[in-house]
C-alpha cells in the first residue's frame, strides 16, 4: 500500500478521522504526485545542468473543496511522509507579502529587468517543493504575477502543492484585469494534477459546534480544552511561535498554521494595537484562538475598547473567535464607559458561538 495512503488508513484506525471516499481519493493523487516528485528529485543532473545551477521542470498538485473539508489534513499527512530538507510550507498571503518585497530588492538593487526569475531562481536554491494552503486571490498586484511567477517557479525546478476553496476557473473572478490572470489558471490545468475534495461533511464545523468555542474560568481544565481543539483543528498541539507583520511591527503569535493563530489578551489589547492589526490578523487566519481574557472593569476600559475594536473587526469579516476567559461574555466587562458599545460586543459574541455562524466560515 503507498506511504500516504497508509498514514491515512492508519489515522482512521486509531479513530482520529473518519473515512472519506473523496479523501481517499485526494490521497491516491497525492500519493502518485509524491511518487513522481520523488522520482525526479532523486535524479542527477547532466553535466551542463549542474554547472548551469538548473533543476528539471517541476509539476505539481491543486487540492481544492469546500471549507472544512479536511484538505489542510491531506497536506499535513503529504509533508509529513516526505524528507524535510528542501520542502517548504507556507501560507499563501504570506508567501505573497514575501515575493513582493523579494521584488522590490531586485528593483532596488539595480538588476535588469527579469525580475521574477531571478526571484524564482533564488527560491529554487534552498527549496524543491513549496507547499500552500488556502491559494486565493483578490489582489490585482498579485493577480498580474502569479502566472509568470509559478511558470518561472516551475522551470527552475520548483513543484507547487495547493489547498483551495476554489476551482481553478473560480480563481480571482471578476477582478480587475482577469484576462491577464487566465494563463495562471491554464498552467494550473496544464502543469499540476486538480484534484476535488468534494462532500458535504465540514469536520471544523463539527468540532466547533460540538465542543464549543468559549472556554471559562481561567484554569487548567479550560486551557486543555482549548489545546485540544486547536489541536483537531489543526492537526498540531504546539507548532511553536510566530508572527506577522504589521505596518513595521511584528505581532507575535503563540503557535499558529496556515488557518489557525493562538495569540493573548494581553498581545492584542493590553498593547497599543488597533484595527490595523486586527484587519492584518484576519486577513491571513480563518479561526484566532484569544487566551487568557481577564474580567475588565471601569479601570481596564482602555483594553476594554480594544478587544471590543478586535471583536467588531473579526465579525465583520466572518472570523471565527475561540476564546479562554474568566467568564462568561456578558460578566466579562463591568465598567461604566462604552456599556452601548459593550452590549452591542456580547450580542456579537454569542452570535460568533452559533452554529450557524460556523457553518457560514469554518
């Protein structure tokens, strides 16, 4: 039996998911793209290639489907049965920010005007495989590289494995200037195997509306409860740290994957923050785990102003809140200032714990 289909056999033994029919056959075409990844890494060069620094053409793999439907799990269990070394792993909209400003130092430092496969090349140096989860785009300067970029990406030896919830045809539509991005979506077709993870079973929406998403008083109990559904969702107890960049700063974030952040209180509203981490935090994860949110009274209406700025910025753009806190949102702020303000927050709150809401973003 081929390695990824045994990870995935084995983990629905041992009860940690269920049996999938579409999963399955995601796992049939990624195990057929490992094998020929492999094959062709395993390759030596020729002689003019090794001193010219160029790898074979690369292929690739489009995982798409709806949301919730385990495709993060499916790249887990493809990154995990492949060597490390060479294999990245990155958020789409990150990977984007970076390529920009690999861009703008190429500009900046004078080279000629084949921008994007110098950049290109300097990637292929360190990587073989560049793995994303959650390929959009709504942003016209990413719109108009991306088909040139993965070409460039691909020719210098670069395969490309992507999670979406679109299909290819459905990418960017109607954005500006789509006819410029056509010919990404003819290399998606032409150059990486499309595989749909089609169903109707969301597995986060699941556990979110099983297990909850508020989890009080502030103790042990609730901080194991909020691990382990970080854990489900993400397939990971502890990734360790990270951040993001915002306007210059970094905000730091606990653990977080390609969906999922675990951030503090105290990081996003004891600090001076505002909307514009809040936007930059949504923007890039789906589901923000918020810990250790204390009770706030008259004299705490500073952090107070902003957690409700960082409520209203995560409804508003339909992200789902997992919080741990000393109580329940409607005893959670005592004070005088902004009690309209708070009320209209706690209504938001529970509304953000409904399965519904769930069932319309996770």
């Amino acid at each position: 039996m081929p390695a990824l289909a045994e990870r995935y056999a084995a983990l629905v033994r041992t009860g940690e998911i269920q049996r999938d029919p579409a999963q399955e056959r995601a796992v049939a075409a990624m195990d057929g793209f490992r094998r020929h990844f492999l094959t062709v890494r395993g390759r030596t060069p020729g002689l003019i290639d090794r001193l010219r620094g160029r790898k074979s053409p690369a292929t690739g793999l489009y995982l798409y489907g709806g949301v919730g439907r385990g495709k993060t799990m499916l790249m887990d269990l493809l990154v995990a049965s492949l060597p490390p070394e060479r294999v990245r792993r990155v958020h789409f909209h990150a990977f984007m920010l970076e390529i920009h400003a690999r861009l703008k130092a190429v500009r900046e430092g004078g080279a000629p005007d084949d921008f994007i496969p110098r950049v290109a090349q300097d990637i292929a140096r360190d990587t073989d495989l560049l793995c994303f989860d959650e390929l959009h785009v709504n942003d016209i300067a990413d719109a108009m590289i991306l088909g040139p970029l993965f070409v460039a990406l691909m020719d210098a030896g670069v395969s490309v494995v992507a999670t979406s919830n679109y299909r290819p045809d459905d990418l960017y539509a109607n954005g500006l200037q789509r006819a410029r991005f056509l010919p990404f979506i003819a290399l998606i077709k032409a150059r990486m195997g499309v595989c749909h993870v089609e169903g109707p079973t969301d597995y986060r929406h699941r556990a979110l509306s099983e297990r909850g998403t508020w989890f009080h008083p502030l103790n042990g109990h609730s901080r194991d409860a909020m691990a382990a559904l970080f854990e489900t969702l993400t397939g990971h107890r502890n990734p360790g740290p990270s951040s993001i960049e915002v306007d210059g700063r970094d905000l730091p974030l606990l653990h977080a994957d390609a969906r999922c952040a675990w951030l503090t209180f105290d990081v996003l509203c004891r600090e001076n923050r505002g909307a514009s981490d809040y936007l930059a935090l949504g923007a890039v994860f789906e589901i923000v785990f918020l810990d250790a949110i204390p009770e706030m009274g008259e004299a705490q209406r500073n952090e107070a102003r902003r957690f409700m700025t960082l409520i209203d910025t995560l409804y508003d753009t339909r992200r789902v809140l997992v919080a741990r806190a000393a109580t329940a949102p409607q005893s959670l702020y005592t004070g005088d200032s902004n009690k309209f303000e708070w009320d209209r927050t706690v209504s938001r709150l529970l509304e953000m714990q409904s399965p519904a809401w769930f069932a319309h973003k996770a």
